[in-house]
C-alpha cells in the first residue's frame, strides 16, 4: 500500500485521467473529491462490499431454484 500526505487542495492522480482531490479537512474526516472517466465506477468500500455481498446471494439464489410446474404438459 502506498500511503501519501497531503494537504488541502493537493491531488494524487491515478494513471493519466483519474485524480483525488483533498476538498475539507475536519477534525479527524476528510473530504475528497474523486475525477475520474464515466467508465470508471467509484464506490465507498462499504457500499461496494454491500454490493459483491447482493451479488454473491443473487447468483447463489439463481442456481437453486426449485423446479416449477406449470402443467403444461
């Protein structure tokens, strides 16, 4: 892990078009703002765990579906 300092209003880039900036800093939070590519999804890691965790239960869901007859036959 790369860990850097930096102060109000100073970025961090990531690669040539995704950068991180300090916005606020406020007792013990910081805000930042995140400028990154449409393509790029962007997540708070809560959120992003909450949505691998959906994910997980969806596709596990999906394959034990009972069988469902519709008599048709």
């Amino acid at each position: 892990m790369l860990i850097l300092s930096r102060k109000l209003n100073e970025k961090i880039m990531i690669g040539d078009d995704i950068s991180i900036s300090i916005i606020e800093i406020r007792g013990d939070q910081v805000k930042i703002g995140v400028d990154a590519p449409k393509s790029v999804k962007v997540f708070r890691r809560e959120v992003f765990d909450a949505i691998m965790e959906e994910n997980r239960a969806a596709a596990e869901s999906s394959a034990t579906l009972p069988e469902v007859n519709l008599g048709l036959e």
